[in-house]
C-alpha cells in the first residue's frame, strides 16, 4: 500500500508556509532544497486537505500481539520505508532487539521512549491511547522529504533535503510533537482548523517540550522552550521551527524569512492558509503555557503541565472549542487540582491574561504569580511592559 488511508488526517511538523517560501527560492545554490520543497509540498497536499477529519480510533487498541497486555510496559515498532512512500516500510528492530548502527532508527526508538516515559511516568497515561497501543515509526520516508506526520497511526520521518533541513529525527521536541497528536486524537479530538486546530498544534508543542525537559531532568528555567530545535542546517539563520518562550523569534533568514508567529491575541493572524493558521496563532497559547510553567517554576510537568493535560484529558473539551474556552479549561481544571484562588490558580489567569485572554478567568493575583503585565505594540507583538521585570 502507498502512503496512508485517504480516510486518514495527518499532522505535520513543518507548516506549509515555510516549504512554500522555500519552494519559491530562485538561487542556484539552493535549487535542491527548493526541489526538495516542490516535492514534500505534492506530498503534503492530502495533508492538509485531511487533517479537519476526525481522527479514527484503532478497531484493536493495545499492544499488538500481546495477549495480556501489562499496563504501561513499553512497546515500539521502526521501520524503515527505504527512501520510498510505502509505508509501514520493512521492520527494522522492535522490543528486546539491540540497537543497529543508524542513527535515524536509534533517535527514532529513543524518542518514542521518551514520550512514553513523560505520559506513563508523570501522568499514567498506559500509551498514546491510555490502552498500551505500540508506538510506531517509520524512517526514510520518500527521497529528501522535509517534514515529519503523524498519520493516526504512526510517526512518519523524512530525512531532509541536507540544505535547509536535516534529518527529523534529529530533534526530540519533534518526536514527542507529533505523539501528542496521537493523545489529542484519542482524548478531545480537537478539529484541526482555526483556533480549535490552533490549540491542537499548541498542545503538541507543549508536551513535545515537555518530552525534552523531562528526558534532559530540566526545570523551567533551564529549559530551551525551542521546537524542533536542530533541524535547521548552519545555513540558516535560526535555532529551531518555533519558540514557546518567544513566538515570532525561532528564525529570521533571508531564505525563509521571519518566524512571523503572534505571541499576543491582539497580533491574532486571520488567513485560510494552513487550516486557518494553526501553526501561526499556536504561538498565542504557547506563550501563556510558557509563562505559566516558569511563573511556578521547578519542573514543568509536575503543575503546568498537570493542569493542561487534566484540561486534555477532561472529556469536556468541545472539538471547537476557542482560545477563550480552552483558557477558562485550564482555569477550572486548575481549581479542581490545587483549589481556588491557589498559587496554581493564580498563574493560570495571570498567563492567559499576559497574552490577552484573561476575560472570564477572575482577577487573579500577577504579583503573586510572578509573571509582568503585557502590552501589545503596534506590530500586534506582545511587549512586556517598561516598568516590569521579564524573566
């Protein structure tokens, strides 16, 4: 069979304004990432025509094979599509196999570990499915593909076109991304368009942040807060795909332009490109998640990332649920956990109303939470304010 199911939505790492800008470069030194770019667009097509469908459940959840499946035991499955479109590709190594010699199936094997570890360790999730579902990958797929998918069933890898970007598997923050779509999937099922879409991508980001803080044991503060984080060449002006620290600032090249993602409601992008801009205005919940997480401080899964993935995980989230919604989420699911009026509590609101979407939270206490005031500027960038003091 080639590629996946055209039933079956997929979710790439790479947006499509980026491999469009990339495709459009008109210099000779650069003709074999532009090609390379033409290409993974072509590709990608059924991508972002799909990703607006609900996601299937699988007919058999847990770990295939295993007739009595052991709640949170891990089970991973590479293969490798061999520079083809086919997938899953020919099985290069599963549970008890040892290690071979490359890289791409190593980094792939380990990042789905990772992410396991984060989900089963810190939140007794058994899996992306909560049901001991084997986590799939499959590397080398197509010939200098540039970008990474989850297609409902599995991580899917391109190595990259060696010009602009390398290999995906390359980055953690990209492995543990893309199976945060899977828990979506099997959890709220966000609608992948406008802000609900946008939420969903966020939420990626989030614990694909998480993933690397956790396997790395960092606390926020000495978190980098970068996704995808290596995959840019030297030739490239920029350190990752996206900054939850400061959206708008991950690259700024004369290839692939400024990372033009908003950080503040007020720069809000309205466009029908990339289903509404749900790799454009995931800059705006990622921030507010950011100022949270460092605002109290030590390890950002322990109360952060508790309260969003309680929010996930509630059964309450409506599939289009907006920005406003999914703020006033966390601010219940952060009562529920750690009561009113709480340090915990207290941060949510302040974090939402750093990045314009406090209405309907409750005054909360910013001193306390220790995060500044934000203003927006006339560019629609939020700024902190003069007077404060930024982390």
């Amino acid at each position: 069979m080639t590629g996946s199911s055209p039933k079956t939505p997929r979710c790439a790492i790479v947006p499509p304004y980026l491999l469009v800008r990339l495709a459009r470069v008109d210099d000779p030194r650069l003709a074999a990432a532009a090609e390379a770019a033409r290409r993974s667009l072509m590709r990608d097509i059924p991508i972002r025509d799909l990703r607006a469908a609900a996601h299937p459940s699988p007919a058999h959840p847990g770990a295939r094979g295993a007739a009595e499946p052991v709640r949170g035991r891990l089970d991973r499955a590479v293969s490798d599509a061999g520079g083809l479109e086919r997938l899953p590709g020919r099985l290069v190594r599963r549970e008890g196999q040892p290690p071979g010699a490359d890289p791409a199936v190593t980094e792939a094997w380990e990042g789905l570990g990772y992410t396991h570890s984060l989900f089963w360790n810190m939140f007794e999730r058994d899996s992306i499915d909560d049901q001991g579902l084997t986590l799939e990958a499959t590397v080398h797929y197509g010939r200098n593909y540039d970008n990474a998918f989850w297609d409902g069933e599995r991580m899917v890898f391109g190595d990259g076109d060696g010009q602009v970007f390398n290999r995906f598997t390359s980055s953690l923050t990209v492995i543990g991304h893309e199976l945060t779509h899977g828990v979506t999937q099997f959890t709220a099922n966000l609608a992948y368009e406008g802000q609900s879409g946008a939420i969903n991508e966020s939420l990626s980001d989030v614990f694909g942040s998480l993933v690397e803080q956790h396997s790395r044991g960092q606390s926020a503060a000495e978190a980098g807060w970068l996704i995808g984080e290596g995959l840019f060449t030297d030739q490239v002006q920029g350190v990752a795909l996206r900054s939850l620290k400061a959206p708008g600032t991950a690259y700024n090249d004369d290839v692939l332009g400024k990372d033009p993602q908003p950080a503040h409601l007020s720069g809000y992008i309205e466009t029908e490109d990339d289903n509404g801009g749900v790799h454009l205005n995931s800059g705006i919940p990622n921030r507010a998640f950011y100022l949270v997480a460092t605002a109290l401080g030590g390890n950002a899964w322990d109360t952060a990332g508790r309260i969003w993935f309680d929010t996930l995980t509630s059964g309450t989230l409506p599939r289009t649920v907006d920005f406003a919604g999914f703020a006033r989420a966390t601010s219940r699911a952060a009562v529920t956990r750690y009561g009113a009026g709480s340090r915990e509590h207290d941060a949510v609101i302040a974090g939402w109303s750093a990045v314009g979407l406090g209405g309907g939270l409750g005054a909360g206490s910013v001193a306390r939470s220790g995060i500044p005031p934000v203003r927006p500027s006339v560019s629609g960038r939020a700024v902190v304010d003069p007077g404060s003091h930024p982390e």
